[in-house]
C-alpha cells in the first residue's frame, strides 16, 4: 500500500470506501433495541442489574450493562437501574427487577427480535455452552 501523501485524490476516496464497507461487515447483525428498568425499594434486600452473561473457561461471568440511581444517602434507599441500548439477537442477559424480604426477581433470558424472553439457568448454560 501506498503512502497517503503519494496517493491521489481519486485512490484516497477508494481507500475510504473500502474501509467503510469493511467496517460496516464486522458489525454484528440483527441488533435489537432494549429498554429494560429495575427498581428495588429497599436495596438491602439486593440491588437491580442487567448484566450480559459470557462463557468465560467454563465459567459464567457477568458483563453488567445497566446504570443505577439511587434516592438518597439512607442505607435502605430506593435503587433504579436502567439499562437502554441494543444487543445481538441471542443475547444471554441476566437480570434482577426487584427484591422483597420473601422474594428475589432474578431472571435468565435470551435476546429475541421481540425483547427479552425469560430462561432458566439450567436453558441459559446449555445455550452458553456451559453444559450440555
């Protein structure tokens, strides 16, 4: 390849093209948008997430996505966590949507073109590859 400063003008905009087009074919296909929110009232019984779940030697390893808010500075604060953005389509997430004393909403799910649908842990290891 050539130094820029001996290229033409015409050879420039070519390069320019070509490593758009190669550019545009790494990114992964069938994004699909989420608008997921979390809200726990007392976050000492948990906190809310959104966490992308990877494969990591065998291992389950939380990628966490969401960003959280917390209502003031008590110890038993209100807590949101919003997670907005887009994820390839078969997306394993976990994700937590609320807590109480007497329950945990904790959640698997996959990425589908239409949200999120719920899996359990043992469907989200198979679908990782974790176990067969």
């Amino acid at each position: 390849m050539k130094n820029l400063k001996e290229m033409t003008d015409q050879e420039i905009q070519e390069l320019i093209q070509k490593a758009t087009e190669e550019l545009e074919s790494r990114k992964p296909k069938n994004l699909i948008s989420i608008d997921w929110t979390g809200i726990v009232q007392d976050i000492r019984k948990g906190k809310p997430y959104f966490a992308e779940v990877k494969n990591v030697n065998g291992e389950m390893k939380l990628n966490f996505l969401s960003t959280i808010m917390y209502e003031g500075k008590r110890f038993n604060a209100t807590a949101t966590a919003v997670f907005r953005g887009e994820l390839p389509e078969g997306t394993i997430v976990k994700f937590r949507e609320g807590a109480s004393w007497k329950n945990d909403y904790t959640y698997y799910g996959v990425v589908k073109p239409n949200g999120i649908e719920k899996i359990n842990e043992i469907e989200a290891k198979r679908l990782l590859g974790i176990i067969k």
